[in-house]
C-alpha cells in the first residue's frame, strides 16, 4: 500500500504554548483502576472515551433553545423557514462548514447561546470532571443542521473527516469536549461519530504511523486529521465507530482531544440542532490568554472549544456570502450575563 502523508497546511504550523494541565483527582483514581466515588458516566468517559448524561437539562429547556436556533436562522432573511421544507437549501441560511456548524457572525455571544452554557446542570458535570467549580467556558459555536434533500448521496459534505483536537505531541488528557443535544438524534440524523477506545491507543498511534508525519513532522497545532489506514489499524486494535444517539437535554462528553471522531451531516429530513459546550480550570489558563480572551469577548468573537487555547474563530463570513452586509451592519451582541456566567466567561475573576 502506498504510503499516505497527512498534510500539514499553514495554519497548523502555528507553536501554541502548552496548556498547564493536571490531571484531575477522579481521572487519577480511574487511570490507577480504582472506581470508588466515581460516577457511572466518568467511568465510561474514561474507558471508552464519550459518555452520555441523559436529560442534563430537561427536554422542554432544550426545545426551548432549539426555537431560538430556528428564529436565528431565520432573522437573516435569506428565504428559510422553519415549517417549510423547500426551505432546507444552502442558499437559503448564513455561512457555514460541515453541513451545518455555525461559529462565525458572533453566534457565540447570542443571549440563548449563553443562556444555554450557564445552565447550572451542565456546569456541574465539568466541575465533577475537573474537581473544581472555578471554571472557564469556551466561546464556541452551534450545530443548526437542516438537512439539503436535493444533495446527492455523494456529495463530499457527507464523507468523514475523522481527526482528533490535540497536537500529537502530546499525549496526556487536555481536554473534555461536550455536545449539548437540542433535538431528537437518531442513527441518520447527523452528530456525532467516535471511534470508542481510540483515546487507549492515541500515543502508540504515532508512533506506529510516524512516516506519515511529512517533512514539517506531526501538527503543533491542536488538530490532526488521520487518514483511513490509521482508522483500520485502531479497529484492528478493538476499536469501533460509534454513531452517539442522543435526546433533547442530552450531554455528549468526550476526550474530544484523543479520540479519533467527526461530525456526521444529516441524511434523513430530520434537523440537527446542538450547541458544543466546553469548560476547563481556570488555573488552566494563563494570564496572556485571559486577556486576550476579554478582547475576543469585546469584539464578539467566537473560539475553538479549549478555553485554554485560544484559536479565534473571525466574526464576519466571506464577503461573496449574501449575508455578508447584513453582518456587517448588524449591532455586536450585548449578552445579558449572571454574575455566575461573568465569572465563567472570564469577564470577573474568581
């Protein structure tokens, strides 16, 4: 077989200072096999590398955000609506990527976004994660896929685009990502893909595939796609792909960072409808990065998911969108924020 090497594209050549990480009490107690006090989801967080909390926040709460997506889309006047299904077309809702990801226009700072990521219920389980209540959330974006049924079955927003959200050269956890789930998700209707256990082999993976690393070597960056060579090997190695099935008000953990995953567009009628919620210490995060993330909230930016790493997500989309002088014109989002949700924003410190 005729070796693959995995590119390495300009942007990931960027150094990022390490983010200081401990590892959590919990985790510690997992990785030495001991199970005592620690949840039922933390446990299968840790050995197959997602969980899901059902009903985290209640189906009601979580069909209530799923209307403030819809209403979202439809304030840009580009022809969707939610109950007409000639509607569901590219053309007709804002700039996005993958089928349905939203993280420009400062959809991140939108008083339903911030509402949703400062629910106590969902706070609480990364506190559980981390050990601590002194929090900080990243400003990420939203999932508002409705499905395009004049796309052929073949059209490449479908494929996979497995990776994983850490550089490998590091290895240790960094990161747990969570999806909060809005709609109803079943096996067609889009989200997202795992590939369960793959975080067990995340070093060796490297290791075993390092000619493919390229002249520049493995990605500093925090992101590094693999190939379907390296996916074979893992399931060789037990690993298996996982569709996550969730319910509104579901919480979707994962070791985002070393297991191999992606985000499935949907090829049933049903919508896709989430929000990616992510919180780290706020030890974790160095002084630089806090101011710089208090200039990022001031020009109503988004990020990446690491609250501790800082990957500025632009406000605006490409100027040949249709939406683009409307985004221009349109007043930054003024968030109504708790003092709670300050502090977990990194406006207030602790």
């Amino acid at each position: 077989m005729a070796t693959q090497t995995i590119t390495v594209t300009e942007q990931t050549k960027a150094v990022i200072e390490p983010a200081k990480v401990t590892t959590p009490r919990l985790w510690a107690k997992l990785e030495n096999g001991d199970t005592d006090g620690v949840p039922e989801w933390m446990r299968k967080l840790h050995d197959n590398g997602w969980t899901i909390i059902n009903e985290t926040i209640s189906k009601e709460k979580a069909l209530a955000y799923a209307d403030k997506g819809h209403e979202w889309l439809e304030s840009w006047n580009l022809g969707y609506k939610r109950d007409d299904p000639s509607s569901q077309k590219e053309a007709k809702v804002p700039w996005h990527i993958r089928g349905g990801l939203y993280a420009r226009y400062g959809v991140a700072h939108e008083q339903f976004v911030w509402d949703l990521r400062t629910e106590e219920s969902l706070v609480d389980k990364f506190a559980r994660i981390w050990g601590t209540d002194e929090l900080l959330v990243s400003y990420d974006g939203v999932n508002l896929s409705v499905p395009d049924q004049a796309r052929e079955k073949s059209d490449s927003v479908f494929a996979p685009w497995s990776h994983v959200d850490q550089s490998p050269l590091r290895t240790n956890l960094q990161c747990i990502q969570g999806i909060m789930n809005l709609l109803p998700n079943g096996p067609e209707d889009g989200g997202l893909m795992v590939l369960e256990n793959s975080n067990k082999f995340y070093a060796e993976l490297w290791e075993h595939f390092d000619h493919k690393k390229g002249p520049n070597g493995w990605n500093k960056w925090e992101q590094q796609f693999v190939d379907k060579e390296m996916c074979d090997w893992l399931e060789t190695k037990g690993c298996k792909w996982v569709k996550v099935c969730a319910q509104p008000g579901d919480l979707i953990l994962w070791d985002s960072k070393r297991c191999i995953h992606y985000g499935a567009t949907p090829s049933s009628t049903n919508d896709r409808f989430a929000a990616y919620v992510c919180f780290k210490p706020a030890a974790f995060v160095s002084e630089e990065t806090k101011q710089k993330r208090l200039e990022v909230f001031e020009k109503k930016q988004g990020t990446a998911h690491d609250p501790a790493i800082l990957r500025v997500t632009p406000r605006l989309p490409p100027e040949d969108h249709p939406s683009y002088a409307d985004a221009v014109n349109r007043p930054l989002q003024k968030p109504v924020l708790s003092k709670r949700a300050k502090q977990l924003a990194g406006l207030v410190p602790y």
